[in-house]
C-alpha cells in the first residue's frame, strides 16, 4: 500500500444528459496530492484543452471516468453524489493508497442531506474517517449579472473541462480509455 495524507478530488459532468442516447452523461474526476489544487481560486469561464492535458500531465494528478446511461440518471439533479464515491473508489483500488484525508469538491449546489449521503458512502467504500465535500457553483451572481468566472478549487475546474473534452470523443474511444471505469 502506498501512503498517502492528502487526497484532493474534483467532480463534475459533461452537462448532457440525454443528448446522446449512445454515451449517456460523462461523470469525471480529477486526483491530486498538491495542496494547491484545492485552493479556491478565480478561473476564466472558457475550456482550455491543452491547459487540462498539461495540468493532468504532472506528477501527483489523475484522473477516472464513467459514463452515465440509464435513464434515472439523465433526469437526476445532482447524479455526482452517485457517480463520485465509485470513482474515488476504483482511483483508491488501482492505485493501491491507503489515504489519511480525502477532500472531494463538486460542480454545483450540494445539499445537506445529499452531503451527508456522499460522506457516507465514500467512508463505506473507502474506509477513510477524514472526508471534506463541499459543492461549489462556478458561477457566480453579482448584482443580478452573472459573472463569467469560476471560483472554486482547480481539481473542480479542470474536472469540467475534462468532462467536456471527453463528450466530444466517440464512444469507442472512451469506452477503450484505461482510465475509463465503467458506466451506470
């Protein structure tokens, strides 16, 4: 087993539920051990491929995808709090860590009873005590406009862009992607 204190995950999905009946929805994650990428921070409201792939390229930073297809999940608010715990799940597996803390950041609101549910679920699949969620709304109002920022951690960020990227790859590709994990 390899140690680890500090597990920082980013999740977020493709936004298109039902818009294609082959792929389904995109749930996506990011993984990093670098303190950094927790850190709130301001981020341009634009997808940056090649900015994702040289982030994801560095050491201490991954990712894990599955692929939402069943209907009771194309009309689910927030399916993230489903999909999260198994990604974070087989990312724990593959990489054989045992983890001190994990922290795990969500696109969107989350609320308290669907906090309490994710927290439950990753401690019942993982066995880690120590788990950190929040939920974090990328855009942010102001005056009644809306900004066209992200605020929120850079795991959550390059999450979405992931999540992007990926939808647009055909269904064989992904599918065939050894960071693929399966779908629901």
């Amino acid at each position: 087993m390899i140690e680890k204190e500090r597990l920082i995950v980013g999740v977020d999905d493709s936004n298109h539920a039902g818009d294609d009946r082959v792929k389904g929805e995109i749930d996506f994650a990011t993984f990093s051990y670098r303190s950094s990428d927790a850190e709130i921070a301001k981020f341009p409201n634009r997808r940056n491929y090649q900015g994702f792939l040289d982030w994801i390229s560095n050491e201490g930073r991954d990712y894990r995808f599955m692929l939402l297809k069943s209907n009771k999940f194309r009309h689910r608010l927030n399916n993230l709090i489903v999909a999260a715990p198994l990604l974070v799940e087989k990312f724990i597996e593959e990489n054989h860590l045992l983890v001190e803390s994990l922290e795990v950041y969500l696109d969107g609101i989350l609320k308290l009873n669907e906090k309490a549910q994710l927290i439950h679920d990753l401690q019942k699949r993982t066995g880690i005590e120590n788990i950190i969620s929040k939920g974090f709304v990328k855009k942010q109002k102001v005056e009644s406009n809306t900004i066209k920022r992200y605020l929120c951690p850079e795991v959550v960020y390059r999450a979405d862009t992931g999540a992007n990227m990926f939808f647009t790859k055909p269904f064989k590709e992904l599918v065939s992607d050894p960071k693929y994990i399966g779908f629901l």
